[in-house]
C-alpha cells in the first residue's frame, strides 16, 4: 500500500506535459508540475502559431494540495511507463518526469489508448490545471494552417473574451490568436458590459479588433 506524501516530505518531482499537433489552436501547450525544496507549483505556459509569443501562467499549491496531486501520481502507474519512441498525429503528448522514477512516454490521443493508465496520469494534472491555474482555453476542431488568420484584441476597458460562443479564457489584450478563416463573433463581458462585434480572418493574415466599451 502507497504511504500517503504529508506536508514535510513531498518528494523531490517534476513532471511535464508537452501537447502539440494540428487538434490545438496553439503551437503547443506545456504543462509542468514540480515540487523542490517543499514547496510545490504548478504552471501552464502556451505558445501562439507562428512565435507571436507565449501566455504563461503560474500558481503555488499548498502543502495539502501538493502532497493530493503527489499521491495521485503515485497511485496512476506513471513510474511504470516508459515508451520515448517517435509518434505522429494530430494529438500528441510528450510526458517526462523526474522523481517517482525517471522516465518518458509519446502517445497519440492517449485518451483513446487501451492502456488507460497514461490517461488517468494526464487527468490527474488536468484537472488541477482547471481548479488551480484555469481551464486551457478552447480548441479549435482540426484545421489546415493554410487556411488560418490571427486575431488581435484590445478594448478599453479590459474584459473576457468569448469567441463564438466559447470563453477563450483570456482577457484583453488578447495577441495573434488563431483562427480559421472566415466571420467569427467576438463577445467582451465583464461586471458591467456584454457586447459583441463580428470579424472577418483572412488566410496569413492579422485582423486587429480595438474597441472602446465605455
């Protein structure tokens, strides 16, 4: 039986997810949980399409917190995988860590995969993502680049950003954001405003969207 992690001895670990392929609406998307000296963080860092730069976010955990999320990895079998061979796909994971064993897995759609332990690994961390940094926002369906513009929103004063209907997770100002070609509607909310404009993204190219709310 695992002995739960307590405050004063969570082990020394890091564990990074790297997401790319054509599913995401990002370049790629890098998620890293690491524990050092006790204390313990959990960020989220993505890259835009065509190096316009990245957005990252990061959160410290709690003792309580932390030693859930070890405990968790302990119990998902992640020290048991080890698979570093090359893959392709439109959805694809590189998980690495360090602590718990030291090791590295590539998978396509993991969450598909008959040997489901690699996904309730990935659970464990996306659901602490969620209720710690923030859900990551939206995924477009799969798209051709070819067939892709960017975005860039400013409005005053700052607000959320829905994007047909979905909440982006980001405030304005919001840089290069990828979309496909075609009419989108961009909402703005914030405690006092709601109000909607409709864009048009050409292939290769950045439309900017600069509104006054007031």
């Amino acid at each position: 039986m695992t002995r739960p992690a307590h405050s004063q001895d969570l082990p020394p670990l890091r564990v990074e997810v790297e997401r790319t392929g054509r599913a995401l609406a990002w370049d790629r998307i890098r998620t890293t949980f690491k524990v050092d000296g006790g204390a313990a963080t959990l960020s989220v860092v993505k890259h835009y399409v065509g190096g316009y730069g990245h957005r990252h976010r990061l959160v410290l955990l709690d003792q309580k917190e932390a030693a859930a999320v070890v405990d968790a990895l302990r119990g998902c079998g992640l020290a048991e995988l080890n698979d570093s061979r090359r893959r392709r796909g439109r959805d694809l994971y590189a998980v690495t860590w360090r602590g718990l064993g030291e090791g590295r897995v590539m998978a396509d759609d993991p969450h598909g995969a008959a040997d489901g332990r690699l996904s309730v690994c990935l659970t464990i961390l996306e659901r602490a993502v969620d209720k710690h940094v923030g859900a990551v926002p939206w995924r477009d369906i799969f798209f051709d680049k070819a067939q892709m513009g960017y975005l860039r929103v400013e409005s005053t004063p700052a607000a959320r950003v829905y994007l047909d209907g979905r909440d982006t997770g980001e405030d304005t100002p919001v840089a290069a954001l990828p979309l496909r070609v075609g009419t989108h509607k961009i909402r703005f909310v914030s405690e006092e405003l709601d109000r909607s404009y409709e864009v048009r993204i050409l292939a290769g190219a950045t439309t900017n969207l600069d509104v006054d709310l007031r």
